[in-house]
C-alpha cells in the first residue's frame, strides 16, 4: 500500500516557464535565496547580506 509519488515532470516545466517571465532582478533574487537556504555559516550570512543589498537597490 506505498502511494505512488507524484509526478513532478507536469508541474516542473510550468514551473520553468513562469520562472522565466519573471523579471531579471527578481530572478537573480530568487537564485540568491536559494543558494542562502543551502549555504551556512560565514557564507551565508554573506549571501543574506547580498540579496538584502540588492533587494532595496532602485531597479
């Protein structure tokens, strides 16, 4: 009785394609955010310092 996992492929390429309609600054954004989920330490704390930065500069 193992459900079956979903099926993820449908909902990845709907994913990517509403990714890149994003603007270019929010993108670049959400790749820093990810990579400081990711990173600890010194390296995120720099990361988080980063996308705080960018976040308030004017587009």
């Amino acid at each position: 009785m193992n459900p079956e996992p979903p099926k993820n492929e449908k909902t990845f390429t709907k994913d990517m394609k509403t990714f890149e309609q994003l603007p270019a600054k929010t993108k670049e954004l959400e790749l820093l955010m990810d990579r400081a989920e990711k990173a600890t330490g010194k390296e995120g704390l720099a990361l988080n310092k980063l996308i705080r930065d960018k976040s308030t500069q004017p587009l």
